[in-house]
C-alpha cells in the first residue's frame, strides 16, 4: 500500500466506461481524445477508427478464446509499457469479453458455483490494474433493458452485476449512451434508475459529443433545461 500524508495524492488519468444498445456510437467516442490512441477489439467492431492515423488496433482472433485471460494480459502489460507511446487504452466491448472470460472459467473449473466468483476477481484485478497504468480508458460494453424488472434500473450494461461492480468500482465515469431523435446523449445520473457516477464533474446528462469538455456555466443551464 503506498501512503501520501496530507492529500498529495497524484492526479491521475480518468477511467471511462459507456454502454449502450448497437448503433448508438459507442466506439466512436474514442476520437473524441487527443493522443496516440491502442483500441483492443473483443467484438470486431473497428470500422469507427479506420483510416485514422491516432489509433492503432488488437483484434481478437478464434485462437486467443481459449487463452483469453492471458492474452488480456499481454495487452494490458504491453500497453502500460509503452505509455511513452500510447495515452489511451479502449476496451471495446467488455460484454463481449465477460462471455469469453465466463466460458473459459467454466471449461476448466470442476466447482460451477465459484465460476462466477472467479469472474468478478479477475475483473476487479483488471480494474485495479488500469486505475494504476497511467492511461486514459475508455471501456463500453452492451445494454439489457430490463423492462420486466424495472427494480434493477430500465437500463443496465449487459454483464453480472457483481462482475460489472466489481470491474468499475475504480471507473471515475460510467454513463448510459443513447440516441434521444437525431441527439445522442450520456446519463450519468444514478438517480433516474441505471448505472451511472460521475466523478468528474457535476454533470448528470451529457451531449455525446461533450463527454471530455470541461463543465461551464452555459451547459450547467442547458443539463436542468433537459431535465425540465
């Protein structure tokens, strides 16, 4: 454990995780960030970077299934050595990488009842580990809507809420992406019932295309206009 008397607690790169339902442009939050950009795809879905010259691609392939955890290793090892290099990490998309992670846990556990157990450890390793990597992280994920069990929140990012706590207990923001007519916005509002914090900022609903700018007065206005 290290000690910092008297607050001096070094600031540090924020943590970001988005979920939403496909389509709503999840990924393409990335370009949003200055710097050398490492986008490790667990579903495939490149096309939103392509051509871009501030971003360089990890797809998975069928044979690192088997050997996902480790793989997840190596890239995480690889990019915290080449911060010099890299600023910002995505992880696209951890609904994806959860399944993957789960089969593997199952395959070769012989005790089913501390699979998911197994799961949310090493997710929450995996979060720990990022919040100490000095990058910038942007890790999105699917949504469930959960319009027959509404005691859970409408909207919840499709993983084991206990994995999902887990892995984003060291996340500064975690918002909900969706498409209000032709406006895309971000809910980070734990109080309209889904998954959300910020720990930013004050701000609760958010253009999509203002995740990373700094909190003004003028859109302090527009946010309670919205929520009015």
């Amino acid at each position: 454990m290290k000690f910092y008397p008297d607050g001096k607690v070094p600031e540090q790169p924020h943590l970001y995780f988005i979920y939403g339902a496909g389509g709503t442009g999840k990924t393409s939050l990335l370009n949003q960030f200055e710097g050398k950009k490492l986008l490790i795809s667990f579903d495939l879905s490149t096309n939103v970077v392509l051509g871009r010259k501030d971003t360089d691609v990890g797809m998975l392939e069928e044979s690192d299934k088997e050997v996902i955890q480790e793989k997840v290793d190596e890239i995480l090892e690889y990019a915290v050595a080449n911060k010099d290099k890299y600023e910002i990490l995505c992880l696209d998309n951890m609904s994806a990488l959860q399944n993957l992670v789960l089969e593997n846990i199952d395959g070769k556990s012989r005790d089913g009842r501390q699979n998911y157990q197994k799961l949310q450890l090493w997710f929450r390793e995996k979060g720990m580990y990022l919040r100490n990597s000095g990058l910038t992280v942007l890790a999105t994920a699917h949504e469930i809507d959960n319009k027959g069990n509404l005691d859970k929140g409408r909207y919840n990012p499709d993983m084991n809420d206990k994995t999902f706590n887990a892995f984003t207990s060291t996340f500064d923001f975690v918002g909900r992406l969706y498409k209000n007519g032709k406006e895309r916005l971000i809910d980070c509002d734990p109080a309209t019932g889904n998954q959300g914090k910020n720990r930013i900022d004050d701000r609760t609903l958010i253009p999509a295309g203002d995740l990373l700018k700094k909190e003004t007065e003028e859109n302090k206005e527009n946010e309670v206009e919205k929520h009015d």
